[in-house]
C-alpha cells in the first residue's frame, strides 16, 4: 500500500501534456536554428511564435466582432 502511494507521487508534472507532430518545409528548421541564441532551445522559439499568432487572431477577431458590433448599432 505504501509502494502505491509513493509511486503516484514520484517524477514532476508534465509541463506540455500536449504533443503534437509538425511537419515542416524543407528548410524551415535550419531557419530556426540559424535565429536561435546560444543554447537557446528550438522549441522555445516554436512556442513563443505560436503564442504570439494565437494572440495577434485573437486580437484581431476581437476588433472584427467590436467594428461588426458597431456597424450593426
């Protein structure tokens, strides 16, 4: 019983639980790797710019809902 309860508590939380395989163009990835700082790694990169597209879709459906809005006022 013991073995149990430790073995549920052992190793840390999976960070990223969502995995995704990402084809790529022939190329994409040397880009990359040629932008990246030193031991920067790849995938920093690859989040930071999907986060960055998520928000800018964001941004700009919330301003097409406020002009959609406006016109319909």
């Amino acid at each position: 019983m013991l073995d149990a309860a430790i073995s549920r508590r052992v190793g840390r939380k999976m960070e990223f639980p969502d995995r995704i395989t990402l084809p790529l163009a022939e190329g994409v990835l040397a880009r990359i790797d040629a932008l990246l700082e030193p031991g920067e790694p790849r995938l920093d990169l690859i989040r930071e710019a999907i986060e960055r597209e998520l928000l800018a879709r964001a941004t700009a459906k919330a301003r097409q809902r406020q002009a959609e809005a406006r016109l319909k006022s």
